[in-house]
C-alpha cells in the first residue's frame, strides 16, 4: 500500500507536464492597421529628417498562454542597423540618421517570443523625403562664346540643375542677380539663357560677361520647418570678334616740331591707327590726304611722317597734314577708314637764355643807395635793368622773380616775351629797416617757362640803407619798482632805468628826466638813468613810505616815452618805545589788572611791536605782566590784602615795579619806567551816586559828561511834553488849565532813585556812552572795579559839546587809567602831527571838576581813598 500510494502522485505529474507540452501555441503580433504606432511595424513610414534617439514605434504582441513575451530586431547581412528595441516593452528607437536620396526602404525582420516559441516577420518601413537637399548644377563650368552681332532675343545656352529631393522641394526655378545691370536674362523653368530684347553685345566695348545664375527649389518641410535651398553658379560669356568696326587712331591729337637744325628726310613723327575689330584685325594703310605741300611724306605701312625739305625751305610755320588710315582685308581690298589731322609747327632751336642789360651792355649785378622805410608802391628808380631772349616763339618767354627776403619788393613784369624794362616796386615799408638789415640783397631770376631746356640766368640786386629816425626811446620796462631804507643818506642810489633806441647817431642818444607829485625828494643823471636822493633829502618811512613818479627818456628830435616808477621806503627800527610817563600811579583792585602802555613810533613790524616785562619789584613773585598787552595782575593766590599784609609789612601797599618798554626791531631798543601801585580791595559803596563818584574821581570829564547827557535827556523830556499839550490845546481849541497839568504831571524822581536806574558801561572807544537798565543791582564792569565811565548820547539839547580830548582819533591809542582813584592826571607824551594832545584848557578843567567831586563825596560821608 505504501508503494502504490508513492507512485501514483509522480505519474499524475508526469502526464500533466506531457499534456502542457503539446498544447503551447506560439505567440504573435497585434494587427498593425493604417497609421498604427503599435504592432509588427507593418506599414510604417518616416521622415528621413527625424532626429536621432526618436522613438518611433512600439512592437506589441501578446502569447495564447498569457506567457511574458520578448521583442527582436534583426537585419539582412550587409544592412544597416537603424533602429534597436527594448526586449521587453518593445519601444523601437532610431539610431542611425535617415536619408531619403541613398535608401528610400528599409527591411527590418521583426521577431516575438514567449521563450519556447519565436514568430518573426520581414517588414519594410518606407522613408519619407524631406526637403534636405539643395540644387546642385550639373556639366559645370558654362563657357559661351557668342557672336557679337548675335541678334537680341536669341538664346545662347541652357543652364540645367537637379534637386534630389521629390514634390516641390525637387522643383527648380531659375533667375539671374542683378537682372537690371545684366544684357541676358533667363528662362526660370527651362533654364535657357538668352540676349535681353533691344540689346546687342558690342567686341570693342566688352569682351566678357560673367552672369550668375541662382537655382532655387520650390521649399518644403524639414525638422518641422519650411525651408528653400538655392544654389549659384557662375556663367562666363566670351563675345567674338566680328569685322564691323573701322580703323581708328591711337595717341591723338597729333604735334610735330621740325627745328632750325632739322636734316632733310629726318622723321618728325609717327601716326598709329587700328584696327577697331581687336579680335581678328586687319592690317592698316596710311597715306597723307592734303596739306603736306610737298614738304612732308608718309610710310604707308609704318604711319612714320618725314620732313623732305630742309627748314630754311619751309614757307610756313604750321602745316595741317589730313591722314588716311584704311583697314586691308585677307582678299587685299581697302574698306573701312578713318582720318586724322597732324599738326607740324616749324619752331625756332632754343639756344639762347634770357639776358640781363644795364645803360652800359650786360649786367649781373646792380646796386642802388636810399633811405629806410620808402613809401609802399614806390618804383625803385635808381635801378636801370632790361632782360632779353633771343630765341623766337616759346622759346623766348620767361618768368621773372626776385630770391630772397619775401613780401618786401615785387618786380614786374613777372612774364616777359622777349625783352622787357624791369621795375622793381616796394611792397613792405615796414620791412625796410635799417635798423634790421644795413644791406638788402636779392637775387633777380628769369628762368623760361615751356621749353624742355629751362634756360635761366640771374642778377644781384644789392640796396644799401640809410638810416632815418624812425625809433622812439623804449624803456626795458613800463614799471620799476626800488626799495630803499630810511636811514639812508642824501644822494643815495635807488634804481637804474633803462631806454634803448636803435636809431644811429645822435638820433640813438638818450636823456633821461623825472617828473611827477613823488619825485622832489629824487634825481636822475640825464645819460645814465641812475636814480639817486637828493643830497638833502632826508626819507622817514613813518612820514612817507611809498613815491612814485614818471621818468622820461628822449632821444635829440624830441621823441620820448614814459615808464613809472614805484619806490618804497623802508622802516628801520629808529624809535624806542615811549611811556607817557616814566613814573605812573595806578589803584589796582584786587581781581582786577591795571594796564600800562608804550607807543614806538616805527613804522613797520615788527619794530613797532612792543614787548612788556617787569624788571624789578619789591618784593619779588607778587605781579605778572601780560607780554604783548602790558596788563599787569597779581600773583594768581593773593586774593585779598590779608595775604598781602602777610608778605609786606606796608600796610598802605603802595608797591614800586621797574617795568620795560622793548619793541622787536633788530637792532632793538627798550624804555624803562617806574610804576607804583596802590593795592585796595573793592568797598560796598551807600548809594549808586557815591559808586559813580568813587568812579569818577581819576576821570573828572566822565563825570562831566554824564551830567550833560542828563541834563540833555531832561530838556528833551520837557520839550516832548509841552509839544504833546500844544498839539492837543491845537486839536481841542482851548487852553487848557494850568493846574490841570500840574495836577497830571507826575513827581519827578529823586536823585537817588533815578541814579538806581542808570547803569554805566566802560567806553567802548573814544566816544563814551552809558545805557539805561531797570536793576541797579546789575551794576559792574569787566574789570570788577567800579570804574564806570559814562558816555553821552548825542545831544538833543543845545548843550555845548564835550572837550575834544574826549573823542581822540581812532588811529591815536587812548591812555585810560582804569582805577577808582589816583593822584596823577594822565599826560600824553608829544607825538608827530597824526596824533593830538591835550590843551591846557582841558587840564584845568579836569582839576576843577576833581575838586568838586572830592568836596562831593566829603558830604555824603564816604571816606576818601
């Protein structure tokens, strides 16, 4: 049992397998129907222009079993491979470019197989044409030779070309370039070449005719677009010669010249004639028709004429000989001719150059004397020259042209036949100028105009010039400008002019003067034009610095010119620097500086620049001094008297400094002078008038000033209120009440209170003011020591003006002494005119007002200074 039941399944399988081998069934290819993509490739057709790597079919198929089936293509021995497949989905790709005109079908053996059985099939894929191909002309090159009496209108050739593509893209159409300028034209399907109606083509004008000739097809489809081929071709048209033109001659018109030494029988010239028909010419016969008279013959094969009469025998000097030239044919007969006129002049030898004459015969040299500059169109009369030609005719014309400085003189005649007078005119004054040239030479040229030999000769013209005064004095500059020191004595040196004349003689001679405002201090030496002081003069370069005046030079007949002269004197540190005085008190309050001052009257820095230095004090390192102002402070830690009571035992500090005046001229000069300061502090003052006071007292004209700026405001009030009643009694018609006014009028402030509201600056310049302000607690000055200096307005009220020593000139440094009180009145040291002084007038003034504002400050009770 176990045997039987081993066996039975292995036979069951056996049978099943021999059961399936019997019924495979081989697999096959779907229909391939019209326009398909898919199948055995039957039918198929494509484009020779499809692109490489296209894939261009799918092979599909299918196996009864349902088995997996794979795809082949194979090929005839010897075939081109052009397309491969994918085994398995059967996508068919192009691998090899197509082309129409070498294989128009393509046989491919297309196979499926389901791995037990394999069907393949013989299929041909047709390739399509594509417009690829350009026309191509054919039995090139095109060589024509043509007649040149071939009628219009004939054709002369046929061009031919192919296409090998088909339908509209293997059509040709034929046309020329340049159709307007060609003498053919062309049949555009035939391609026949014929003469252009109305045109003949013509030997002697042309001998070739290169036409181009383009073949275009009639276009079509290629990769999608439409495109036209053309082709050109070159097409030469040799024109041939026909005997239809008469002789003509070469070398026209015709010139002989038989000479005075011309031998009998001598040939004079030769003609040359033709034959108009180049291409096969005949030969020519020349003969002398007319006007030889029997003194000339011809060569009848050679065209050489000949003179047969010796010149001394020929009547005329021009002979016209008429001559025949005439075309010989192969059979010996004369046909075609032409004339033409040869023209023989009987001419004199040249053998003569021109010649120059003076009075006396020939002449190569002339000489003439005169004055410079004559006036422009002037004949030089002095000069007697002829020039000749022997020669006859041509021979004997000549040019005639000056050599040498050009645009001075001109000569004329400037062509001469024969002999001719020669004059030679000035052209250029200007140019003759002795002072340029003493001596004037030119060369005189005549030299023939159309003879093959240019025979010339020449003369030396020689002008000698005298001088005129033509000239004026020019000096070597129109401005001289001299530096000269101060310090320097009487006849001194300060520049040299220069003035030159060219002129000669006593025309050139020079004499110098000066005139002008600036030149009394100054002479000139007359021939030398040396500028020097006079010995007298005496130069301050703080009076006068800068002279300036003319100098003249002329020469004897009274020409002159002009140049300035500019002369700067130069400072030399001649001053020393000047205190106003040599002993000086000032009040210094501590805080504040006071101020000394030195004036050099140098003109120039830096000698007028001053320098300040204290050169001694007791005790020392108590003062610094500031260098350049001349301001004088204390050391920067004392700031109160205490300190100083602690370094002196002089308890009125009243301190003595030897100060220094040094300016920085070279060499430099110093001033010394004594100064003594009384040192105070700065007291609170019982009112604003003891302030002003206090102020006042080394200034007793400030004070005086203030007053009649005061008294100049009141009276100006006073006028504005009784200009206001008047216009307003005018308006109302009445008088109004005097106690109506009075009762108005408000009370006038006291002194004290309106002193509150003045508040006084220090002057800003030579003309003081003061200014109203509404805080009398404002009051101070930038040196902090009260020394309010009042200035008036300008006056509204008929009050006399102030001093003028209270406006000094700007130009003149003010002296100030810028302290509460003082013992000494400023007194101004005497300068020169530019500065002014005070007069006694203003002295005593100023002490009178001093005494009052002493007696002034006694009554309010403020302990004097």
């Amino acid at each position: 049992m176990k045997h039987v039941r081993h066996f039975t399944p292995s036979l069951f399988l056996s049978l099943v397998h021999i059961c399936l081998v019997q019924a495979n069934y081989a697999p096959y290819f779907f229909d391939n129907g019209a326009r398909s993509t898919n199948g055995n490739m039957a039918l198929l057709s494509l484009s020779e222009d499809t692109p490489v790597g296209t894939h261009v079919y799918t092979l599909n198929g299918t196996d009864p079993e349902g088995d997996p089936v794979t795809y082949d293509l194979t090929y005839e021995a010897g075939s081109r491979r052009y397309f491969s497949v994918d085994k398995n989905l059967g996508n068919v790709t192009l691998i090899e470019e197509l082309d129409r005109e070498k294989e128009d079908e393509i046989e491919v053996i297309v196979s499926i197989s389901d791995g037990l059985s394999t069907v393949s099939e013989k299929v041909r894929i047709l390739v399509m044409d594509a417009n690829d191909e350009s026309p191509e002309f054919i039995n090139t090159p095109y060589i024509v030779e043509v007649p040149e009496n071939t009628p219009s209108s004939s054709s002369i050739f046929k061009i031919e070309a192919i296409d090998k593509d088909t339908g509209s893209g293997g059509s040709i159409t034929y046309f020329l370039q340049n159709i307007h300028t060609n003498k053919f034209t062309i049949d555009r399907h035939s391609g026949v070449l014929r003469i252009k109606t109305g045109v003949t083509l013509d030997y002697e004008k042309s001998r070739t005719h290169f036409v181009v000739v383009v073949a275009k097809d009639g276009g079509g489809k290629l990769r999608g677009d439409n495109k036209v081929f053309s082709a050109t071709t070159t097409v030469t048209i040799n024109v041939e010669d026909v005997q239809d033109t008469p002789p003509m001659f070469i070398g026209t018109p015709y010139y002989g010249y038989v000479y005075e030494d011309t031998l009998a029988g001598s040939e004079v010239l030769t003609v040359v004639a033709l034959d108009g028909d180049r291409g096969k010419p005949n030969s020519i016969h020349y003969c002398i028709v007319n006007g030889s008279e029997g003194s000339f013959e011809i060569s009848n094969t050679t065209g050489a004429i000949s003179v047969i009469k010796s010149p001394n025998q020929l009547k005329k000097e021009v002979y016209e000989l008429k001559v025949k030239a005439s075309e010989v044919s192969q059979e010996g007969d004369t046909s075609e001719h032409t004339f033409a006129m040869v023209t023989i002049r009987v001419v004199d030898l040249n053998n003569h150059p021109p010649t120059f004459y003076g009075e006396n015969g020939p002449q190569n040299r002339f000489e003439l004397t005169m004055y410079e500059h004559p006036p422009e169109g002037e004949i030089l009369r002095g000069l007697k020259i002829t020039v000749n030609d022997s020669d006859q005719g041509a021979n004997a014309k000549f040019n005639l042209r000056l050599v040498g400085p050009g645009g001075i003189f001109r000569v004329v005649p400037q062509t001469v036949l024969n002999e001719a007078q020669v004059t030679i005119i000035v052209e250029n004054s200007a140019a003759i100028d002795y002072e340029s040239f003493k001596v004037l030479t030119f060369k005189l040229l005549a030299i023939e105009v159309n003879t093959p030999e240019k025979f010339s000769s020449t003369a030396d013209v020689v002008i000698r010039l005298l001088d005129t005064n033509d000239n004026v004095p020019k000096f070597s500059s129109d401005y001289y400008i001299a530096r000269i020191p101060e310090n320097s004595p009487g006849g001194s040196n300060v520049v040299a002019v220069t003035a030159t004349d060219p002129d000669s003689g006593l025309w050139g001679e020079i004499k110098y003067s000066i005139y002008g405002t600036g030149a009394d201090l100054f002479l000139i030496h007359p021939s030398t034009g040396i500028i020097y002081t006079q010995p007298w003069a005496v130069l301050d370069a703080e009076v006068n610095s800068k002279y300036n005046f003319y100098v003249k030079a002329e020469d004897t007949d009274g020409k002159y010119s002009l140049a300035e002269v500019f002369i700067t004197v130069l400072d030399v540190n001649d001053h020393s620097p000047e205190f106003n005085e040599n002993i000086q008190e000032k009040t210094m309050i501590i805080g504040s500086p006071v101020k000394i001052e030195a004036i050099d009257q140098d003109a120039e820095e830096p000698n007028n620049i001053v320098d300040y230095s204290i050169m001694q004090a007791d005790p020392a390192n108590v003062f610094d001094i500031d260098q350049s102002t001349g301001e004088i402070k204390l050391k920067s830690y004392i700031r109160s008297l205490d300190i100083i009571h602690n370094i002196t035992n002089n308890k009125d500090c009243i301190w003595s400094l030897v100060v220094q005046a040094k300016d920085r001229g070279s060499p430099s000069f110093s001033t010394t002078a004594v100064l003594k300061i009384d040192i105070t502090e700065e007291t609170p003052h019982k009112g604003p008038m003891a302030a002003f006071l206090m102020q006042t007292k080394d200034n007793p004209m400030k004070a005086l000033g203030v007053l009649a700026g005061v008294m100049g405001i009141m009276v100006l009030i006073t006028i504005m209120i009784s200009t206001a009643m008047f216009w307003r009694n005018k308006r109302s018609n009445k008088v109004m009440p005097v106690r109506r006014i009075i009762k108005k009028r408000q009370m006038p402030p006291s002194r004290t209170v309106r002193m509150e509201w003045l508040k006084f600056k220090r002057p800003s310049n030579a003309a003081e003011k003061f200014v109203v302000e509404e805080d009398a607690t404002s009051l101070h000055n930038e040196n902090s020591n009260n020394n309010i200096q009042v200035v008036p307005v300008p006056p509204a009220a008929p009050l006399p003006p102030p001093p003028p020593a209270l406006a000094p000139r700007s130009d003149a440094p003010g002296w100030r002494v810028p302290t509460v009180s003082g013992s000494l009145t400023p007194k101004h040291v005497i300068k020169p005119p530019k500065k002014k002084s005070h007069s006694s007038t203003h002295n005593a003034l100023v002490s009178e007002l001093k005494m009052r504002f002493e007696k002034r400050n006694a009554a309010f009770g403020e302990p004097h200074i």
